[in-house]
C-alpha cells in the first residue's frame, strides 16, 4: 500500500510545483490516481519526471470540483487513451461536483465544456453520495457527516445557481480510506468537509480502527492556533501515526500539528511532488522536507 504525491507547491529534485493536488495510490493490487493537480500537463510531466506509468491506471477519484484537483483530468485522459483505451475512463465524485463556483469572478470549477470533452473522450462519471467500497479494503467516504463545525472552507469562493450565488460549502468532498495492516490510510484533497469529520467517518465507516497516515490537503492555511490545536488533539485521539501534508495545508500548520498530535519531523511532514508514504516503510519525504 503506497501513496506517491504527483501535484503540490513543493518539488524536490525534479518535477514541478503548483497550487493543486494529486496522488498516485496503489493498494491491494489495484492503482487508481486521486485528483488531477491544477493545470493541464502537471501531473504527466511530474509522473514522468519520477518515472511512473500512468497509463494502466482505469480510475480516477476527484475529491472535489475545484479546478486545481481536476485541472488535469481531460489531459490525462486524451494522452493516455492513446495507449490504453481504459485509462482514467472512470472518474469518481461526490453529488454537487458540477455546481459552477467563481473566485472573484473568475470560474473555480470544471467547466462544462472540460465536462464534455472528458465524455466526448469516452469517459464517464459515478457519483457516490453514500460510503462506497471500490474493491476489497478501498472505500470512498460519500458525503461526509460534518458533526464537529471546523468549517474548512474556502472564504471566497462562490457556488452559482439559478437563484443566485451563496458562499461554497463545498458538499461534494469526499476522500478515499484504505483498511491497512497497520491501520486506516486516508487520503483527502482539501479536507473541506473538515478533517476530523472526515477522519472519524472512516472509522465508522470501515471498522474501528487508528488511523495510520493522513495524506494530503487538510485546509489548514488559514486556521488559526485554537483550530490547529483542536486538529492536533483529534488527531492524538484517534492515534494518527503519519501526517504528510500537502497542497491547502500550510507549512506552519504542519509545524503546529506536529508539535499538538504528539509527532516529530519524521512521522508528520510537509509533502513535495515524490514524497510517499507506503505501509511498513513510513514516510519518504524527499531531501528537501527531509
């Protein structure tokens, strides 16, 4: 079970950086690519770069609408179709992934004409309200429950329909959990429906169990010292051993999460594009979070 980071803000030694998110997951022999980064060729030139092959990988899990987890989708698709019909024919999201949202006017979301094109290339879209298991031990979360108000949302993003605008509560994220020997790995684009929710509906959704590692985005940027320390101490609770943090997370975020969930620079790290974290090997971070 390994989980590799294609899209962030950080690079290591090769690849580029950018405000998005994505991941390559592999686990109980399935591989499945989680979230598209921001821009178009992104995470292509990224996979190449470390020197992976994106082409057999069939499914593809968008945490969210925004365009910087789905700016890649209809790219991906179209070059690797050119060796492997299947790949990335099946996209996964939550219900609310196609409301149009704008930032300041601008659009915020895959447009309908990115829509279109993707189906136009022969994918297709499977909405997931419900907890979804894809195979044995890979569960999508659906929709998740937001009982503790941490209220990770973006400030200025607008969601748009007939009636009007209205701030973006971003309803459709969801995250994929892995049920691991060594516990739950959860994976998450921005944590918008809030991290603890997100992490204490894995639990009750898969079994019982402590979460082993959380990668990914955790919309953590903004939050101020009480909303961090609560995080942290969530995370304690729920005996979170491995933090790698990515993309929306904030570098001072990691560094306050680090010190309240009762961690240390090798378990909770902020993530650059090659950094992975795979069960019974921990984290790599790469040299320059090392």
């Amino acid at each position: 079970m390994r989980v590799v980071i294609l899209s962030t803000m950080l690079t290591d030694r090769c690849g580029i950086g950018e405000w998005g998110f994505s991941a390559l997951v592999e686990a109980n022999g399935h591989r499945l690519l989680f979230d598209t980064g921001g821009r178009p060729d992104t995470v292509l030139n990224n996979a190449e770069a470390l020197g992976i092959d994106l082409q057999g990988i069939e499914d593809v899990i968008l945490s969210h609408g925004h365009w910087d987890h789905t700016g890649g989708l209809v790219a991906l698709r179209a070059r690797l179709r050119e060796r492997n019909k299947l790949a990335l024919s099946r996209a996964h999201v939550g219900p609310g992934f196609f409301v149009q949202r704008t930032r300041n006017g601008r659009p915020f979301s895959l447009s309908p004409a990115a829509r279109a094109e993707y189906e136009t290339l022969g994918g297709t879209f499977v909405e997931h309200r419900q907890p979804a298991e894809l195979w044995p031990g890979i569960w999508l979360t659906g929709v998740v429950e937001r009982r503790h108000p941490e209220y990770n949302l973006p400030r200025d993003i607008l969601a748009l329909s007939p009636q009007g605008s209205t701030l973006d509560e971003v309803p459709e994220d969801l995250s994929l959990v892995l049920d691991g020997a060594e516990g739950l790995v959860v994976v998450t684009g921005c944590g918008h429906a809030g991290i603890v929710n997100t992490l204490e509906a894995a639990s009750a959704m898969v079994r019982n169990r402590s979460i082993s590692a959380v990668v990914g985005g955790l919309h953590l940027y903004e939050a101020d010292e009480e909303k961090l320390a609560f995080t942290g101490a969530a995370f304690k609770r729920l005996g979170v051993r491995h933090v790698l943090a990515t993309h929306c997370t904030g570098i001072e975020a990691v560094f306050q999460l680090r010190a309240s969930a009762g961690l240390d620079r090798r378990t909770c790290v902020v993530g650059a594009v090659g950094a992975s974290y795979e069960v019974g090997k921990d984290i790599e971070p790469g040299s320059i979070a090392r």
